[in-house]
C-alpha cells in the first residue's frame, strides 16, 4: 500500500559520523586531490561490512581504491583524515531507489552521496527504465557521483505487453512474452527483477505470474525484489506469497521496506520475522529492509486495497485501518493546493464533509501524494534488533 520516495535516511549519531567521512572522501575525489594523492583515514571504528563487531582499523586508499586496512600508518604526502570518535564504512547501496531520471538532472546527487550511499538500485517497485540497455548506456555516458544498477520492472514489461488490458491475470501466452522482454533486461545488465504488488498494474498478476518470470532472472542469478500485494491487514499473505515465488521460481527474495501498516497487525513484527527466518531455515534467500520511521508517502488510492476507490464503506474500512483519517496527511494535491499540508480530517473538517466523502471527491480530482502515520515504533524496533 506505500510508495517510499528515495532520500530519507536515519541519521543518528552512527550515520551523522559515517556522513562526514563519505562527504570528505567525496570532495577530495570532485575536486581532483584524490587523481594524484592518496589518502589515510585514521583512529577510526571501522565496520567493515561483513557484520563483524566494530574494530578500530585505519583505511588507505589512492585515488578510488582502497589498497590497505588495519594497521596501516600514513605514508609522506598522504592526506591524513583523523576519524576518532566516528565510524568508517564502505559505501551504502540504496537497494531500493527512484533517481533513475533524476542522475540525468542532477548528477552530482549530493543528497545520496551526503547520506554515504555510492550504489543506487534503481527500478523498484515494478517500474523500471526501458529499454534497461539504453537507460544504462546513458548512464555511462553521462556518468554520476554514485554507481548505478537496475531491475526490470514488471509492472513495465506488463504494460509493455498487456497495453491497457491489464486489469486481469495474464494469460499464458502474454506471460512467455513478459518472460522473453525479462531475458532481455538481464541480457542487458539488470540485476533481477521487481514488482509492485499493490499497484495497479502489477495487481492484477497472480502468483504462477511471477514465478515465470522470476524464473528468468534465477537462470542469471538475479534477486526477485517485491513491494509484496499487502503491506496492511494481508500482510503475512503477502508475505508468504514472496517466499513463495523465491521457493518456486529458485530465486533470492529482497523484500523492500517491510511494515505492518494497520491496526490490526500492529505489534506483530515477531511473527513477520519468524516468518521470514523460518523460509531461510528451509533454504530459502529472503531478506527484507526496513526504514526507520513510522509513516509511508504515496497515493492517496493505495489506501484503499479492493481498489473501490468511490465506495465509501470500502473507503471508510481503510482510514479506519490506518487509525483514522487524521494520520492521512495531504502533502500534494494539483487541483486544490490548499490543501496541502492539512490531514485529509482536516480538510473535511473544514469543509463540513466526512472523511470519507472528502476522500472520495480527493480521487475523482486527480488524486493526491500523502504521507500516512500507521505504524508503530515498537514493531520497528522489534523488526530492527531480528534483523
């Protein structure tokens, strides 16, 4: 049901530390310091991306390698950045990122590169650049300050084949040819496929659906990454489906941004993790990322599962699922900026119309962005200290 925009990372002590060196890394590589001196970060706690505990290590790197870690001392001329007090780390892979037209526009990324990110995953969510040779060629024509890789959208490729019929299941012919443009995204450098369950093209699929096509990717030893179908009252559905489209289709599962985002499974993260660590006891690759705060940005629509966007019992069952039309917050809306940046039971409120009412007219208008407060912090952490 949520749509997570890049960009909006946890910054608390760890990562305000780790931003510091990535920025200063950075700046001697953008100014050309880096093209013909080295450098040495020292008295620093390193995490060195295994896992491990921290240890305090000192990193050296000439130009964009690193050629030494542990007990290295600097050498003369080496630029020397003193890091006690602070943790050094590779750099962040944003396996979850929307800055596909963005790089073209903005190259430098410096909110991506401030946060210590280096690798951005774009393609999430079912929606992905095509033809995924093309969007990567231009990438390397005009390259940017971070590394880029990306999936096949399978909302993509089901628009691609389906047109505007897509509001059914897929029928087997129209899935061998998804199946055949999936061959070609991996052919020309993806590195798995995604899907956006909860959308309205990706929807409609049915299980047997993506299993086929995650097939493709298992052949390349891609990853099978999914905005699983529900995210709210389905949940464990949705989450045994994606487990069981890794079991099927023999593919590694990436589950992005898991929450339980209704009353009704609040407090239940333990389950959803034992769920999830009851699938790698058995063999199979899945892991999940999970963000650091309690609300989700994205249409207004996804509130409302069923899809009966102008049918207020279903529209009323939905804000009641999120506790209320008060955790609805506008935050763009073309046809009526004023309403920006008021809760959806506000502007009813002030209106003198219900929530759901308000909701309804707020579809029939073009829709809206909203950010929604409807998780809780304590099946964040719960998920968190599981990870």
């Amino acid at each position: 049901m949520r749509h997570e925009e890049p960009g909006r990372k946890g910054s608390g002590p760890l990562g305000s530390a780790v931003v510091t060196l990535a920025a200063m890394a950075f700046a001697l590589l953008a100014t050309g310091r880096a093209a013909d001196r080295a450098t040495t970060i020292v008295n620093g706690d390193l995490a060195d991306g295994t896992g491990a505990a921290l240890r305090r290590a000192n990193v050296r790197f000439v130009n964009d390698r690193i050629v030494a870690v542990g007990d290295v001392k600097p050498q003369a001329g080496d630029v020397v950045i003193d890091a006690k007090g602070m943790v050094v780390a590779p750099g962040f892979i944003d396996i979850h990122n929307h800055s596909s037209s963005g790089l073209a526009n903005d190259p430098a990324a410096e909110t991506q590169v401030a946060q210590g990110i280096t690798t951005v995953v774009v393609g999430p969510d079912g929606d992905s650049p095509w033809p995924i040779g093309d969007d990567l060629a231009e990438r390397r024509k005009a390259p940017s300050a971070v590394n880029v890789a990306s999936f096949v959208g399978h909302a993509t490729v089901r628009r691609l084949v389906m047109k505007d019929d897509f509001k059914r299941p897929a029928r087997a012919d129209e899935i061998a040819r998804m199946a055949l443009l999936v061959d070609q995204g991996m052919r020309e450098g993806a590195v798995g496929l995604s899907s956006g369950l909860e959308y309205e093209v990706g929807g409609y699929s049915e299980t047997s659906e993506l299993v086929e096509l995650a097939k493709v990717v298992a052949r390349y030893g891609g990853v099978y990454m999914s905005h699983i179908r529900d995210e709210a009252d389905k949940s464990f559905d949705a989450l045994k489906e994606a487990i069981a489209i890794g079991e099927g289709a023999h593919v590694a599962v990436q589950i992005s941004h898991i929450k339980l985002g209704t009353v009704g499974v609040w407090h239940k993260a333990a389950e959803a993790v034992a769920l999830v660590a009851a699938a790698r006891q058995r063999g199979v690759d899945v892991t999940a990322d999970e963000y650091p705060y309690n609300a989700w940005q994205s249409t207004i629509a996804v509130l409302v599962p069923d899809k009966r966007y102008d049918y207020p019992p279903s529209v009323e069952k939905a804000l009641a699922d999120v506790g209320g039309a008060a955790n609805v917050l506008i935050v763009r809306h073309q046809a009526h900026v004023e309403y920006e940046f008021k809760t959806l039971d506000a502007v009813a409120k002030s209106r003198g119309v219900s929530a759901v009412d308000q909701f309804i007219q707020i579809v029939k208008d073009g829709g809206a962005t909203v950010v929604c407060t409807s998780m809780v912090d304590d099946d964040g952490r719960s998920t968190s200290s599981r990870g």
